[in-house]
C-alpha cells in the first residue's frame, strides 16, 4: 500500500510539471486565445523602441554631412611640411596595416592623395586588394586641396 501511494504521489508531481512546462512552452507564442498579461504587452512596445531609435538615428545621420575619410600617404617629413587639415595620416607603407583603424566598413568613401598622385594609386590598389570598395585617388596634395579646401571658402 505504502508503495502505491509513492508511485501516485511521484505519478502526480511529474504530471504536474509536464502540464507547467506545457504552459510555460506555449505562453511564449502568441495563440490569440490567451488573455493579455502585462508582461505581453511590454513586449512589442520594447520592441518597437529600438527600431524607432534606429529609424531616428539614421534620419540624423542622413542629415547630417559626414566628413570625407581623407588619407595622406605621403612620408612623415612630407606631412611635417604641410598637410590638409582634414586629411589623416598613414604613410603608404602602413596602409595596410593600419586603414581599419580609421575606416572599418569596407564601403566607406575614402579619399587618398599623396604628393603627385603615383603613392595614392597604389594604395588604391592595396585597399582594394584587402576588400575596400569606394576608394578615390584623389591625386597630389595640390589637387587635393583644391578638392577638400575649395569647399571651405
């Protein structure tokens, strides 16, 4: 008797469970049939708010005109005497290494330039050897100024 009593009252609390996992498994799908809890109803507002404020952000961003990714390539002593104020430096030597520092999504626009032209094509070439895809060589630092600098006056 002692033992029959154990295997209904084990019987009872596993069924018990089986018939809370159940509910617990269906509450997290919306059937229609169950009623609204206050926790289902903060649910799709929580969800909304990101995507609002990622709707917002970007709103702000499209407004708002980035500056161009400028990038001299030119020699250390060559920046020291003179550069663009909106350029960043990375000699063509340390491209490769160091452009995700500066520009980690790969379809950025990039402008580079050098002191006639020939060091920002082959960091062109580099660039687009390592998957970068809208990268402009935009000649020597005089053709660079009269493009960035012109915009200023």
């Amino acid at each position: 008797m002692r033992t029959l009593f154990t295997l209904l009252t084990v019987t009872c609390l596993i069924t018990g469970c089986s018939n809370q996992q159940s509910t617990t498994e269906t509450a997290g799908t919306d059937t229609g049939t169950r009623p609204s809890t206050s926790d289902s109803a903060e649910t799709p507002s929580e969800t909304a708010r990101p995507a609002e404020a990622s709707s917002s952000e970007e709103t702000t961003a499209a407004s708002e005109e980035p500056k161009p990714l400028v990038i001299d390539v030119r020699t250390q002593a060559e920046w020291d005497a003179g550069h663009l104020e909106i350029a960043t430096h990375i000699p063509l030597d340390q491209i490769t290494d160091r452009i995700g520092e500066v520009a980690p999504d790969k379809d950025q626009k990039i402008y580079l330039h050098c002191r006639s032209g020939g060091r920002s094509g082959q960091a062109k070439t580099e660039l687009e050897g390592l998957g970068y895809t809208n990268v402009e060589n935009a000649g020597g630092l005089e053709d660079a100024r009269a493009k960035f600098e012109s915009d200023d006056n």
